[in-house]
C-alpha cells in the first residue's frame, strides 16, 4: 500500500519562526554585530572560511550569526553560497616564502634566520579561565619591537642544500579541482591536499593523532609552521599582466619524517605538508601528517592496514558537509522505505510461523 | 606604465573598501563615464604549492567583485577587487581610468598616497608585534668537569 503524504507546512513555518527568536535571544541584551564576530571569533570566522572553502571575513560571520555558533551549519551556508559565484580564474601558484609572518616557529632547530616568533599564540597559557574576562575592561596594547623587513626563509630549504631532504619538485602539472570533477581513486596528492585543506578539523585531528600513536607508523617533527599575510595574484585577461586581488591569512607546517630510502633514492627527510586558510595551526598541523601518511605507496613504504593510510577512507570522510548531509538525511521522514522494511519483516516472520507448524 | 599600474591595481584590490569610500568621497571627484562591465561578484581559486616548491593544488576560493568603465574620454579602466563590494569595484575602476589620464596627480596624492601609508602602517604594526614576540634563547653553560 502507498500512501502519499503531504502537509506540515504549518509546522514547518511555525518552527523556523521560533528558531529565528531563540536565535535572537533575550532582546534585552544587545544584537551581536558581524563586526563583532570578525573582530572577536576571530579564529570560528577562519575555520568556517577554510572548511567553507571560501575566503570571506564578513560571510563567514553572518553564517556564524545565522547558525547560532553551529560551525559545522556555519560552513554549510558558506558552502551553499560558494557554489552560486561565478569562478572568474585561478590565481597564481601563491609564495609562501613571502608570507608577512605574524608567528613563525620551527621544533627542529632552535636558532633560524629571521628567529622563531611566537606571535598571538595560546601556547604557554596555562589554560585557566581567565576571570578578567568578565569585566569589559580595555586591553592593553601588546609591545612592538624594531624589526627589519627581510623575506623569511623557509627551515627545510637548508635541509634541502644538503640534500638531506626530499626536494618538491614542479613539473608544471595542472591540479586536478574536486570542485570542478568528482574524485575517483587512486587519486593524486593535488586532489588530497585541496580535500584535506578543506576537511573537517575535527575528523583530521583525529586521524593525525592515530598515526601519533603508531596506525602508520610516521614519527613527525614540525621543520616549521606559519601564519601570515600572503597576497594573491591573478592574470587578468583583459590587460594581459597579474596583478595582486586579494591579501589573506594563511596556516603553512612542514613536517620532517624519516625515510629510510628506496632502490633509487638514499635515506633521506621527507614532508608532510599543510596549507589552510586563515590562523587555523591546529588544522595545518593535522593536514600535515596524514598528507605523509598517505605518501606511503609513492615512497615505496609498507602499507600497515591503517585508516591514516587508506585515502579512500580519508579522504571520502574528511568533508564534513558531505558527512552531515548523509548523515542527517536519516532523521527526514523515510515512512515508505520503513514501511516497506516493516512489511517485509511481518512476512518473513508469518513465514516462519506455518512453516514451524508444519514441522 | 605598466609597473605603475600593476602597483596601483594591486593596491585598490587589497584596500579596504571603507578607507577607500572615505578617501573617494572627501575627494568629490566629478567624473562621468559608462559601463563596459557592470559590477560583477564572483571568485577566483586561490592555488598554493606543494611542499613550498612542488606542484600546484587548489586550496580554496576568495571572493572577488570585477567592473570596467570607460571615462568620456575614452580612457579604459578595470578593476578586479578582494571581496564583494560593488561600490568599491566600482570606484577602483574609475580610479584605474583616472591614473592614466591628465587627472592622474590628482587621483595618486589623494587616493593611492593614502592608502599605501595605510597599507604600510598595517604592516609595519603586524612586523613590530612579531618581532617583539621573537625568542630570545639563552644557553646556560654546563660545566663538562664533573
């Protein structure tokens, strides 16, 4: 029997008008602003735009405000709005080694050409709530020091005049663009990165913690990690040269791996690398490990069975709107295929019951 | 010329669209033009390299907002601007036209002066901050006799 329903729109309407009040709140406490949101969760308005995969402050804000906070919704309307725009062109392939540093700090050697700076970090807080935060006082200005506007060297790149670390080279390929194509496996470390970059946070967190506690075996030390300014710069067709169109944040970590060589290369470091928009080292760091874990098969390492180093596992996983969308659908109404499923069953079990009367 | 106009490009694309309004509106240019190209928000596919040095891949997109206009005079400007003001791409353009015309004095020490001096102060804050966090290590001496 099938039964077509229809209806609740009522409810529907009525509900969506209920959570646009509770998403105001008491209207006694004043409305929270976009500038607020930009200026103040700083860090929840770049990881919207790295998961969202699209670098803009004041969208990714009102996606926070719209989304009551819920990032993971946060960064399913930046993803919507995403696929609306017109994609005018690729930019040019951006230089890191440019980036204006706001931190820079590398776990493999202590002094480096242009220092390490901490920049504004939580590391070495202590991790206690902090009680003055209670109060809306002014916050101090932070110290300035005279500095010398020199280009920042990557740390690996001294590794690599010894040749003790493996060289990226650029053959010039064009990346494949998981926007534009769907992935199909085996895939290629271009179509893992742009996937892993945009991945959830969370899910990478906790696969680049497993390879930390041996599911693929790749001890890893941070050669470095930085957040700045890059600008990007793009052809423009209609003048024939580039020009810079946008400046934005970046999280860049080189991690250092062991590699104990192949028939054709000798022992030598390799990287895992990340590449993340906004401040977002937490991510950066995580894209890093599991990028090394799952180079296994190009260097030639064993392949231990785990998740880390199984891409159609991860990378089929990492995309958190995909994951919600699947995972959510489940509580929309499914009344045909669960009657369906109810009526099988009733069957199954009248026929079991004549056929163990008949034994 | 090219040079210059790749500079002042570059500069109003990164400006922000508030400190650019102000400095455009204080200035009360009258110019009169058409459109090639109305106001068009859309984006471009930011590409990073592998490992620093190695192949391209595509880490994300940035939105950009691009317009052309053309002054009574004939003279062309674009405009390619980060984020999703049309008032902004708007003026940029116009702004591209005016730099390459007898108005051009005018348009730098009024708009593009400003906003390099913002852009720099911006900067030369983030670099002094940074510096100041930079690690000073110090090595105490182990004495090896014992």
């Amino acid at each position: 029997m099938y039964v077509a329903v229809k209806g609740g729109e009522k409810a529907i309407d009525n509900a969506h008008s209920w959570m646009s009040e509770i998403r105001r709140g008491d209207p006694s406490v004043p409305n929270v602003s976009l500038n607020q949101i930009t200026e103040q969760l700083t860090l929840g308005v770049d990881r919207v735009m790295s998961e969202g995969s699209l670098y803009d402050k004041d969208l990714a804000a009102l996606a926070i405000k719209q989304s009551r906070g819920d990032l993971i919704e946060a960064i399913f309307l930046l993803r919507a709005y995403r696929t609306t725009l017109k994609r005018f062109s690729y930019s040019k392939p951006i230089d890191t080694a440019n980036m204006l540093c706001l931190r820079r700090i590398s776990a493999t050697f202590k002094d480096i050409p242009g220092g390490q700076k901490l920049g504004p970090t939580f590391d070495y807080t202590h991790r206690l709530l902090d009680f003055k935060l209670l109060a809306e006082n002014e916050t101090p200005l932070s110290p300035t020091q005279q500095f010398e506007n020199k280009k920042v060297p990557h740390v690996l790149s001294f590794l690599n005049q010894e040749d003790l670390m493996q060289k990226e080279k650029d053959n010039n390929l064009d990346p494949i663009d998981i926007t534009r194509e769907p992935i199909s496996f085996p895939t290629s470390r271009a179509a893992r990165l742009q996937a892993l970059s945009r991945g959830d946070e969370g899910f990478l967190l906790g696969l680049a913690y497993s390879t930390q506690r041996g599911y693929a075996r790749n001890h890893a030390f941070v050669g470095e990690l930085r957040i700045g300014i890059v600008e990007i710069e793009l052809n423009i067709p209609e003048l024939g040269f580039d020009i810079n169109v946008a400046e934005i944040i970046l999280t860049e970590c080189e991690t250092v791996n062991q590699f104990q060589g192949s028939k054709i290369e000798p022992p030598q470091f390799t990287r895992g690398y990340g590449l993340v928009f906004g401040q977002t080292e937490r991510k950066a760091l995580a894209m890093a490990l599991i990028d090394r874990a799952l180079r296994w098969k190009e260097l030639g390492e064993d392949y231990s069975g785990a998740p880390a180093q199984d891409e159609e596992f991860v990378i089929s996983h990492c995309d958190n709107i995909q994951a919600t969308g699947f995972l959510e659908h489940i509580k929309l109404p499914h009344y045909v295929d669960f009657q369906s499923e109810l009526e099988l069953i009733r069957k199954i079990r009248a026929d079991a019951k004549r056929n163990v009367k008949r034994l | 010329m090219i040079e210059k106009r790749k500079s002042w490009m570059s500069l109003l694309a990164i400006s922000d669209q508030n400190d650019l309004l102000n400095l455009w509106d204080q200035k009360k240019i009258k110019i009169s033009y058409e459109w090639l190209r109305q106001p068009e928000i859309g984006s471009i596919m930011a590409q990073g390299k592998m490992g620093v040095t190695g192949d391209k891949f595509n880490i994300g997109e940035v939105t950009i907002t691009r317009c052309s206009v053309k002054l009574d005079c004939g003279t062309i400007g674009h405009s390619y601007v980060q984020g999703r003001s049309k008032r902004k791409a708007e003026i940029s353009a116009v702004c591209d036209a005016l730099l390459q015309t007898k108005m051009s004095k005018e348009v730098n020490e009024n708009i593009i002066i400003p906003l390099e001096k913002i852009k720099k102060d911006k900067r030369d804050k983030i670099l002094s901050k940074a510096e100041a966090t930079k690690v000073d290590f110090f090595t105490l001496v182990r004495s090896e006799s014992d």
